[in-house]
C-alpha cells in the first residue's frame, strides 16, 4: 500500500509479529531538509498502555507502511 494513498481516519490493519492489529491514520509528514516521511496510526488496543491520556499513537515510517499495512474490509 502506497502511504501517499491514505485518507486521515481510514481503518487500517498492521500486520505484526504477533499477529495483526487495526489501526486508524491520524496524518502524514511528508520528508522534508533530508528527513524521513513519518505516518501517524492510533491503535485502540495500546490506548492508556502509559497513562490515562496515552491515544496509541504510533509513528510508522513509509517503509514500514508500504510492506505492513492494509486497507480494512
């Protein structure tokens, strides 16, 4: 999946070691002055993992992105 292609809010699945998770894409920070792109997907199931005001935010690199990710059904 081309990271570029993404909508803020859409479902999305990650597939991980153990096992896949559904996520959903907060926003997009494209490279800037020889930066990486960050992507940014909310996970429900790691929401208040470090505190009661942790949202599961993680960030994703557009590698990570491209070969991890799917569009949910």
């Amino acid at each position: 999946m081309r990271p570029t292609t993404i909508r803020p809010g859409e479902r999305l699945v990650v597939r991980t070691g153990l096992g896949t998770k559904t996520a959903f894409f907060v926003r997009r920070v494209p490279a800037q002055c020889g930066r990486k792109a960050v992507n940014y997907l909310r996970f429900p199931a790691f929401a208040g993992m470090d505190g009661p005001e942790d949202e599961g935010v993680c960030e994703m690199s557009d590698y990570d992105v491209s070969r991890r990710v799917e569009r949910a059904k």
